[in-house]
C-alpha cells in the first residue's frame, strides 16, 4: 500500500481511507449530536417562554452571565444558560476526579490501593460514586436557585419567575434530572474513549467549548464591523485576527517543547551478538500536565461563584463581596489563578511523573546519563530538571489564562470574545486537537499512510530523499502543517457546533 500525497491536506483525505478510523471518527461525530441536543432540553417545570424571553434580552443587552460563571456555562456548552439536562456538563466529574487525585496523595492507603492490582478500577468506582454525591448536591442548589431566580446574580435582568409550580416535587425532579444528564454524559465520555477518537471527557469539554465560537465571531462582527466602532473597528478585528494565530502558534510551540535527556547504553555480548552501544533520548515534556492545571483551577475558582449564587440573593452585601474579589478586573483573581495552576502543575507532576522508578528501570537496563551516577543521583537530577521545566510551564499557563482577562479590560471587549484569545479554553482546545492527531496519526503510520507529523512507511525514496536533504525546511514545514491542521480542525469543530445548534 503506498502512502498518499496531498500536502498539508493529504492526512484529511487519507483519514476516509483507514475503515477503523472512519467509523471511529463517525461514532465520535453522532455522540457530539447527542451532547449539543440534551444542552437544549429544557428541565421538566421551567418555564421556556420565560426562559427565553430572559436570553433574548441577554443578548441584545450583551448581559446576563459573567465572568466565572461565564466560564462555567461555557464548559457545558450553554446548558447551564439553557436550565437543560447537561447543566452541569462533565465538571461534577471533573471535581471527583480532582478529589481522587488529592486523596492519592495525601493518604498512604489510598495511594497503597491504586498500585494493587485491580486498584485503578475501584477508584474509577469511587470517583462515579463522588461524582453522583456532587451532582446531586449542586442540583438541590441549581433546583433552588432557579425557584429564586428573580434578582439573583446569575439570572441577570430576568423579570419573571422560571419555575411554574416550585415546591419539593420540583427540588426532587430537577435534582434526579440534572444527576441523569451528568451520569449520562459520564456514560457517553467512557464510550467516546472506547469507540471514539480521543480522550471522551475532553472531546466533551472541547465541544462545549468551541459551541460558543460562532457566537462570538458573530458579536466582534457586529461590534466592530457593523456597530458603534465601526471606524477603527475592522483594523481591531484584523489585528485581534493576527494575535488569536500567533497565540495558537505559541500553544503548540510550548505543548510540544520537551528537553531531551542523552540516556547511553552499556555494550553488552548476548550470545554472538552485542547488545547496547547506542545512545537514545529520554523527552521531558516542559508542560508535562498539559491542560490539567487549567481545568482544575478553573473547576475550584468557579466554587465559591456558584454557592454564593446559589445562595445569596442579589442585595447580600456577602455575595457583593465574593463577586468583586473573584471579578476578573480584581487583583485577587489573577494572585488566586497564579496559585492554583501553578499548585496543579506541580502537583500533577508529582502524581504522574516517578523519577525513582525511570532510574531503576535504566540501571536495570544498563541505561545511564552521561555525567550522572545510576541509581539515587540520577532520579535526583531528573527530579531537578523536571522541577525547573514544571515551573517555566506553569509560568507559560499562567500567562495564556490571564491574557484574555487583560484583554477585556484593556479594549472593553466581552469574555465570550477574549476567551478564544488563550486562557482555559483555547488551551484546553488545542491540547485536546493535538492528542486527537496524534491518536489519528498513529491509525494513518499503521496503514502507511502519510500522519500530520510523519511520513509513512510508503513513502517512496524519492519523498523519504527530499526530506532528508532538507532538514530544517522539513521541520519548519510540518510546524506549518501543525498549526494549519488545528486551525482547520477548530474551524470544522465549529461549523459542526453551529449546524447542531
């Protein structure tokens, strides 16, 4: 089978030709149709006349939700705004998820269980079950919230009440709905992974994410194009353009960073042949947690939003308090953003990343470092060169989840805009695109198919002499292809969201 030339293209049109991977990427496809629909499935006793006469005026007064609760109802993809099924999206997961992850940690037994054979599946366990505790108390909240709503912080504007018939019958409903929706979700993410492209949970969050792109190319337009700013505003657009590729550019350039360890091997005589000799590459990544420090800072900094929404009403001068300090125009928003992702990034690390067992397994191996002693020392200088790429990463993180906030302030544009500018959710779409490719990749080497990073095993001399001989050019070429790939894969994400919607 020879390996298909097309360009940065090609891989697209190589995709339809591995049947796996087309039913994969179809399956994927139908369970995104099934998402966006339960987002507007409105709860059973909510008014929707009144539901949507209060999002109508919304959006012609650029009001309603703002800032982290904004952020909340884009993880689930405009449910939370819609009181639909999906309200919740996938965050009660991602808070047990996050909880499990704590207790690993910080308690031996728990730590001691997930190493046992058969542990990982009994926390997977205890992670839904934490996950049903968290949806069904945020639903009693969200149940009461929405029988309170006029003149509450989330419901801005609204004027009429939402619940026909509030009482406890409505309470019970709504909270065995909204924990259906989120275990349904949880359902749908595990078959995703299954049978899908992906990591399931994240391709939910990415979908929900990207929905709300067509709606904030369509309120730039009208604000600078067609609106008050329209004399200078074309020039704004074209620039902001430019910033939200180069900030593209710069997220991939930093996601795929890694420093390369020199790991040499000792020779060694295997019967008549030698073994060993040869030195290979030991690739530590520099934002090894990837979006993870993201998405956990994001789910804790939306905590105290939601209860005191959910609880307070809009004269409290409590919730006034809460809602100035966790303000993106407050100072104590970026300083208790810093510390969060800079805490996850390392904490993940710390999780995931086993200095001590890499230094066992390449003394075991014959493996060392040129300059590092085996054993002891050289998981202390992995240990240290790991710490130091942790921190330049969680300064990187920090930086892209600011900018948008800076952003807003500074050309008094709305967060749904400045989002796709960096911060949780270009991060979090184009760590998720790039996982999805190589997954693809990985389909396209195995048939000899040309990937987006590599060429297959098909290619012919000709192609295989080219690249060789132009060295730096084929490297420059396929970080191109890169940034032209996710670029196309968020447009079609998009087009894709707007037609479901």
């Amino acid at each position: 089978m020879s390996a298909e030339s097309g360009g940065i293209l090609g891989p697209f049109k190589n995709v339809w030709n591995v049947a796996e991977l087309r039913n994969r990427i179809l399956y994927t496809i139908g369970m995104i149709f099934l998402i966006r629909l339960g987002v507007f499935v409105t709860l059973p006793g909510v008014d929707q006349e009144a539901l949507g006469n209060w999002i109508e005026k919304s959006k012609e007064a650029d009001d309603g939700m703002s800032g982290a609760m904004a952020m909340l109802n884009i993880f689930s993809g405009g449910g939370l705004q819609q009181c639909g099924i999906f309200a919740l999206g996938i965050m009660p997961y991602i808070s047990a998820s996050i909880v499990m992850q704590l207790l690993n940690v910080i308690w031996p037994p728990f730590a001691k269980l997930s190493r046992e054979d058969g542990g990982r599946e009994k926390i997977n366990q205890y992670t839904r079950i934490l996950t049903i505790v968290i949806a069904t108390v945020q639903g009693v909240l969200g149940a009461q919230l929405l029988q309170n709503a006029v003149g509450n912080y989330m419901f801005s504007g609204l004027e009429e009440p939402l619940v026909l018939n509030p009482g406890w019958q409505f309470t019970v409903m709504t909270t065995l709905t909204i924990v259906s929706g989120t275990l349904l979700l949880m359902w749908i993410g595990d078959q995703m992974t299954e049978g899908g492209i992906g990591n399931g949970t994240s391709i939910i969050i990415t979908v929900n994410i990207i929905s709300a792109f067509p709606g904030a190319l369509a309120m730039a337009w009208t604000r600078f194009v067609t609106g008050e700013e329209a004399d200078f505003g074309a020039l704004i657009l074209v620039l902001l353009t430019g910033f939200f590729l180069l900030v593209i550019a710069a997220v991939i350039a930093i996601t795929e960073s890694q420093r390369r360890i020199a790991v040499s091997y000792a020779k060694r005589i295997v019967g008549r042949k030698q073994m060993g000799g040869q030195t290979q590459y030991l690739p530590l990544k520099l934002n090894y947690a990837g979006v993870m420090p993201i998405i956990f800072a994001s789910a804790l900094l939306t905590l105290p939003m939601v209860f005191v929404q959910m609880i307070f009403r809009g004269d409290s001068q409590t919730a006034n308090n809460v809602m100035e300090w966790f303000a993106p125009s407050h100072w104590f928003y970026y300083l208790f953003s810093a510390m969060m992702i800079f805490f996850f990034a390392f904490f993940w690390v710390a999780t995931m990343f086993q200095p001590k067992q890499i230094a066992e397994d390449l003394k075991r191996n014959g493996g060392y470092i040129p300059g590092v002693r085996p054993g002891e020392p050289t998981a202390k200088f992995l240990d240290f060169t790991m710490t130091r790429l942790t921190f330049a990463g969680a300064i990187f993180l920090t930086a892209v989840f600011i900018l948008p906030a800076i952003v807003a302030e500074w050309l008094n544009i709305p967060m749904l805009v400045t989002q796709f500018l960096g911060g949780t959710s270009l991060l979090i779409m184009v760590g998720v695109l790039l996982d999805v490719m190589r997954q693809v990749e990985t389909y396209l080497l195995s048939q000899q198919y040309d990937g987006f990073f590599k060429q297959g095993k098909g290619a012919n001399r000709t192609q295989r002499y080219a690249a060789a001989k132009t060295g730096e050019a084929t490297s420059s070429q396929s970080s191109v292809g890169v940034l032209f790939t996710v670029i196309a894969a968020l447009a079609i994400l998009a087009l894709v969201t707007t037609f479901m919607n």
